[in-house]
C-alpha cells in the first residue's frame, strides 16, 4: 500500500480509513493503552524494520537472526528506495519554506497541515491548516485544524533541545530536520516523534515526547473580553499536568514496589526518551496541596510541565512558596 500510495501520511489516512488499528499496548505499571489511529512515526519505524526481512539489531550492528523472514527482499528494499527519496524531497521542500514544520506536522486524524499565511495591515501571519480543512472537509479534520506556525514551531525547538539536550548554537532548521521525523497538533497537547538513528542502542523505535498546547485564538472581531480578577489555570493545561502528575506517579510505584528498577525500562515500555521519563517523574513528589490546586483550577495561570520540573525544591513548603502558594 505505501509504495501505490506514495508517502506515509496518505497510508496513515488509509488505514484509518478501513478501520485498521493498533494492538493494545501495556505498559511497566500494568496499565493497558490502546492508540486510536496509525501515525505517521510508528508507520515509518515499521517500514524500516529490517526484523521482517529475517534480521536483527544489537548494539548498532545488524545480524541475520534465526528467525524466517515474512517480507520478500525486493519488496522491503523497494520501499527503503522510496522512503528515501521521500526524505530527500521533504528536506528539500523544508530548506526553501520559512515553514520548519512543513510535511512534518500533522492533526490527530491523520491530516497533513500545510503552511498557510494571511496578510493583515502590511503583516503576515503564518499557519499551519489541516489538509481536511482545506479540501472544505470540515468534519474530518483533527480537533485542532488550524495553528499559529510561530508559536507551535517555538515550542516544538525548545521541547527538543531540552529533550536531547541540544545547544542553542544549533539553528532551529537544522534541529527539526536531524532530530524531527513528525507533529501531530492534539486538542491539548503536542505530540513529538523524534528520528532514532538506525545505530541507536537506546530504543527500537521512534521515540515521542508530549507537552501541553493551547492554541492562541485571536478573539471574536467586536467581542473584547474583560481581564477577570483572579485567573485560574486553563482547564486543558490542568488536565495535562494532572496526567503527568498521575503518569510519574505511577512510575514511581512501579520502581518502589520492584515492578521494574530502571528508568530505562520505563522509557521503552511508554515509548519515550529515557530523559524525559527522569525529568517528569519528580510529579511524583509534588506538594500535595499544589496538587489540590491544579485539580481545583486555582492554580496560578502559567502552570506548566516545565515549569514544574525545572528546578523543583524538595521541600513542600518551598515548592509552595516558589508557585505563590505559601
């Protein structure tokens, strides 16, 4: 199918299409998750997976394993050609659009979102639009079908450089083309797929990293909205750190009950980057009064994922009083 289709995000749409869906997965706590749909970075990792062909990876050495193949060899090298020549033509189209995302960014049904702009009063704004919005599919299109391109494209730079702890030496261009293989635009949130090399003994596949986003809707044309006195936590960014809070949470449990030792374990069993599971899993020891804030929705307003696990203070009564809770 992909090679009669041509790219990656039209098979996704394909098999979303004929109702073909992910197996359920387990993860280290127990839990059971079940993807609602293909995605492009899972899709691209199976594609490549040189396990189908009767081989095996260990430690960035291939070896023909003992198992029969289930893949004809023309056919699987037939593909690499073309994912190939896929990723030439993006890098391509990237190096000549001041849109980073471009082909790389999607909504959470599937749908391609392709750079926009609008010029407003010698101004230009840029977007990313979903591919459903355009072709007048209103209904098929993601929750999120349109979005500031600055804005989400800020945020994907600066949640990768942290994730890989990359310096800010290195151009943004260059960071999303070496470090990002997809976006997709959720209702609350973004979810990252980052590019594993082949070689990489970390993990087998594509690693995600989510982080919460509220699109910037400009307000109503003749609508002003007054400033309310006391402005509590957006309810999507609640939910998210809530999530977050209860994920790390329940890696800890699994650690302190010898479910598993290692973040490492973790990691692979959630599908993403070991880093990234360290970095959250200090959730695990919030203040439970901050915790009681976020859940009622007083928290204070620019309560985010990273604000809460950069430099968090052990004690609880000074994590109170770093977030004006003290």
């Amino acid at each position: 199918d992909y090679l009669r289709l041509g790219s990656i995000g039209e098979l996704a749409a394909a098999l979303d299409h004929e109702g073909v869906r992910p197996k359920p997965r387990k993860l280290a706590n127990g839990r059971i998750i079940a993807a609602e749909r293909f995605m492009v970075g899972p899709l691209a990792h199976i594609l490549k997976n040189r396990f189908y062909i009767g081989y095996v990876v260990y430690k960035g050495e291939i070896y023909r394993g003992q198992h029969a193949p289930i893949l004809n060899r023309d056919l699987f090298e037939a593909v690499q050609a073309r994912l190939a020549e896929g990723a030439v033509q993006r890098k391509l189209t990237r190096s000549k659009s001041p849109s980073l995302l471009a082909s790389l960014i999607f909504d959470d049904r599937g749908n391609r979102m392709s750079p926009s702009h609008a010029n407003k009063k010698g101004v230009r704004y840029r977007y990313y639009v979903s591919h459903a919005l355009l072709q007048n599919r209103k209904a098929a299109a993601g929750s999120i079908a349109r979005v500031s391109a600055p804005d989400v494209e800020a945020l994907v730079c600066k949640t990768v450089r942290e994730a890989i702890q990359m310096n800010e030496t290195t151009p943004d261009r260059d960071l999303v083309t070496q470090h990002v293989e997809q976006v997709v635009v959720c209702r609350s949130q973004l979810e990252i797929t980052l590019r594993i090399a082949e070689s990489s003994t970390e993990l087998d596949a594509s690693t995600r990293l989510t982080v919460p986003f509220v699109p910037n809707h400009p307000p109503t044309k003749g609508i002003a909205h007054a400033p309310a006195e006391a402005v509590g936590i957006d309810p999507r960014t609640r939910d998210t750190l809530l999530r977050a809070i209860e994920h790390a949470r329940g890696w800890m449990d699994a650690i302190l009950t010898g479910k598993t030792v290692f973040f490492e374990e973790i990691a692979t069993a959630e599908g993403l980057v070991q880093r990234h599971v360290r970095r959250l899993a200090v959730l695990a020891f919030l203040s439970p009064k901050i915790v009681q804030a976020i859940a009622d929705g007083t928290a204070r307003a620019d309560l985010t994922v990273s604000r809460l696990t950069h430099a968090l203070p052990h004690s609880w009564s000074a994590q109170e009083q770093t977030l004006g809770l003290g």
